[in-house]
C-alpha cells in the first residue's frame, strides 16, 4: 500500500497538514495585497480549502469572493497571477517542489443555500413533521398544558 494514503484512500495527514500551510500562506498574500497585479490585490478573495495531490506538486485551491461563488472573471485573474503567487506561497512553506496551484470556485456555499431553502419550504417542513417558521403550535400537547395548569 502506498504511503500517502490510507486504507479508504483518504488523504495522509501530511497532506492534510501541508494543504492547511499552503491556505494560510495563500489567505495572508491575498489579504495583504501582496501581489503585482492591482485588480487582484482589490479583490475580496476567501480561500476555502486547498486539496494537495499525494506527490504534493499539485495544490487545489478552492476560494470564493466574500459570501458569493467566485466567477469566472475571478478565476481567470488567479490563474494569470499564479506563477507570482506560487512563489509567494514558495517563500512561506519549505517544500522540495513548488506546488502548483489550480484554482476552482468553491460552490459549497450555494449548495448549503439551496438546500437550507429548499429545508425551509412548507410542504418539506410538512413531510419532516415540522412547523414552518411563523406557524403557531395547534393540536392536542396546546390543551394537555392548559389542563395541567388549571389542575
């Protein structure tokens, strides 16, 4: 069995931990500005979560604009700056190799939305045996704790 893995083919733990520095290195260059390209230093980018490959050469890098799914002019702007950034992220985490880093939107967000909305609807909420919001409680528990009172 390969050394980088384990038996679920889950991520090694230096993968994970190499993954978490190159976030935190990625987070503080976006967050500083540091980088030669003005329309990237004005973006609000969050990075999300960052996926190294077993051999840690390849980096992906989730990220998202501030409360929104990152857009493809987003995702275009981090992929012509990525030679600066990778060298940038070079400096902070001592590695053999330079990662490379691709980048994709992070649509987690959304898809909690989506469904947060669609747990939020009243005829799913009816299904689950829930009330939906603003609907007061009717039914037979509403007098049992009357009688209980008056006892």
């Amino acid at each position: 069995m390969p050394k980088h893995t384990t038996a679920t083919n889950a991520p090694s733990q230096r993968m994970l931990r190499v993954a978490e520095e190159v976030r935190h290195a990625l987070s503080a260059v976006l967050a500083r500005g540091d980088v030669r390209d003005p329309d990237l230093a004005d973006a609000r980018v969050t990075v999300t979560e960052v996926r190294a490959s077993p051999d840690l050469k390849h980096m992906t890098v989730f990220v998202s604009r501030l409360g929104q799914t990152a857009d493809k002019a987003l995702l275009r702007l981090l992929k012509d700056n990525q030679p600066d950034l990778r060298r940038q992220v070079a400096r902070s985490v001592r590695l053999k190799f330079a990662p490379e880093l691709h980048f994709q939107a992070d649509t987690a967000l959304d898809h909690a939305m989506h469904i947060d909305a669609l747990m939020r609807r009243p005829e799913v909420a009816r299904d689950l045996g829930q009330r939906p919001e603003g609907e007061e409680a009717e039914g037979p528990n509403e007098d049992r704790d009357e009688d209980r009172e008056g006892t």
